[in-house]
C-alpha cells in the first residue's frame, strides 16, 4: 500500500504516520503476508464492527485485486436480524464466498444439546473447529483485540493452534520486530489477529475516518429490552425473559455483537458517530466486559474456551 505523506495532526511531522495510519499499515502487512505464507485462509466474518473493520482493511491491502480469502460465519441461530442482513448485504456487494457454520444444525442431529441458560456461544466451538477442519482452511483472521479480555491480552497475532485446534500458551511464538512464523504440521493450523493492537476508541476511530457502514444496532434507538444479570437483553426464542423479568422500552446500542442470549446493550444516545466516540472515550470498561454474560461464567471462561478451540 503507498501511503502518501501529509502533516500529521500528532506529531507536526510530514513524514510521521497518525496513530490509525500506524495500525492501518500493520494489519495490511498481516493480510499480504498470510497471502504470501498460506494456501487457505478465510477471514471470520459475523457482521459485528471488528469483522467489518477487518474486511475492510483485507479489501484495501489487494485493491485493486479482489480479496483472495473467503469468509466464514459460525451461525448460532440466535444471532440479530439487522446483522445477518449486514452480512448477507456486504458479501453480495463485494462478490465474495461465505460459509456459514450453523449451530442449529448440531442441535437437529443431536451432536450439541440447548444449553438450560439458552445461549448458544459455547455451543460455537465444535462446528467452527470442525468447519476449518472440512474446508482445510490452514490460517484463519479474526477480530479479536487485546483490550478486550485478559485472554486475549496474552494472545499472538499468529496464534497457533494443534490438530484439534486448541491454544496452548507455551506453544505459542515470539514476534520480535513484526516478524510472524506462520509454520505449522499437518493438521495444524493459525488463527490471525490483525487489530491485535487496536483498542475499541480506534476502531471507531477509523470507521469514522474511512465512512465504514455499520448495522444500525449499533446506533442509539428504541428497543424493547428486559434486564438479567445487570444488562440489557433482547427478548427472543431463545427463551428471555423469564416470569418475573419485565420487558419495557428503552434507548440503547449495543457496543459488541454477539449471540442475543449473552449479548447485552447499553442505555446511550449516541445516535451518530460522533457521539460514540465520545461516550467509548469516558468509558472504564471493554465492551466485553460491560455486555458479554457468557464471559462472565467463571473467571477464565474465555481462556477456556479459547484451550478448546473457540476464538
């Protein structure tokens, strides 16, 4: 990518790269050297705001080729209808390939059982690990960042995983100077982590820059929500709420997307851009940890998941 040189606002310098150029230029980097090191990469692709950066900058870094990985969704059965609209939207605009991992269909054949909470997140992992398994996919992108959750504050950007696709901290590499070993067995493959480095203010700092469209969920608006566990959810088939739980109207966003039986949404009215930008600039917590009930299981509930397998 030839970047161009202009004064930058932070430093006064016409050849210092802005914070979000920085990032912009590693995560290409990434991209261009998964292409160059792998023969079937696919980039996780859900329709939630890290997902949607990501394929932006995957679009960028081939421009004008179109991008050479294709996408794949784990599908709970339980996910926003604005979103999955989103997904099917952006995959048809831009002519790409999507597979999609579905978790109903686990639960028809009687592999997985309906969890008694109703959440399906947990359920992700056994179709996603199988799907890469199928498909041979030998690196797989995601949008996982570090300031999201303790586990993922320890993870590499070339996370390698075994013939079962589980992390094992030891196993994973240095990555001295930006240096990625992408070498891995048979059977093995890495999961890459492109915005690694960015926190969620630059995230919409940059779809602010670049005009990226997102789901309208993730704007202010009118829903009707019921509270569980200190958050906000959706009410649905999944089985929310219960007796006792009193659905009303409220103002909300959501600042993560996920499963609607885990994920929560926020009293906001940041209806436009600019205004979430400045309520995630005086916030104290992740988006994870303010609205995700499924890590909030136990105090390692992602790093658990992630040794089996899940993102």
């Amino acid at each position: 990518m030839t970047t161009v040189a202009t004064v930058s606002e932070e430093t006064g310098s016409p050849y210092a790269l802005s914070h979000l150029d920085a990032l912009e230029s590693e995560a290409v980097h990434i991209f261009r050297e998964v292409a160059g090191e792998f023969e079937r990469p696919v980039i996780l692709f859900s329709g939630g705001k890290d997902s949607i950066v990501m394929l932006h900058l995957a679009l960028k870094a081939f421009r004008p080729a179109s991008v050479p990985f294709s996408l794949l969704h784990v599908d709970t059965g339980h996910n926003f209808p604005e979103v999955l609209d989103y997904r099917d939207r952006t995959v048809e605009k831009h002519g790409l390939r999507l597979h999609v991992a579905s978790v109903q269909d686990y639960i028809d054949r009687g592999v997985l059982k309906e969890r008694p909470d109703g959440t399906r997140n947990p359920l992700q992992t056994l179709p996603l690990t199988e799907k890469i398994q199928a498909e041979k996919f030998d690196a797989v992108f995601g949008g996982g960042r570090r300031d999201e959750e303790k586990a993922r504050a320890k993870e590499r950007v070339f996370s390698l995983r075994d013939e079962f696709s589980q992390w094992d901290p030891r196993r994973q590499r240095p990555e001295l100077w930006n240096l990625y070993n992408g070498r891995h067995a048979p059977g093995e493959h890495v999961r890459v982590f492109p915005l690694s480095n960015w926190t969620e203010l630059d995230v919409w700092q940059y779809i602010a820059r670049e005009g990226i469209e997102l789901p309208q969920i993730y704007y202010a608006h009118e829903r009707e929500v019921f509270s569980r566990s200190g958050m906000w959810l959706t009410a649905g088939e999944w089985g929310g709420p219960k007796d006792g739980e009193t659905v009303e109207k409220r103002l909300v966003r959501y600042r993560t997307v996920g499963d609607m039986s885990c994920t929560g949404a926020v009293d906001s009215d940041a209806d436009t851009i600019e205004k979430v930008i400045v309520e995630i600039a005086a916030s104290r917590l992740t988006e994870r940890g303010a609205t995700r009930a499924d890590d909030k299981m136990s105090e390692a509930a992602m790093e658990d998941r992630k040794r089996e397998g899940y993102f």
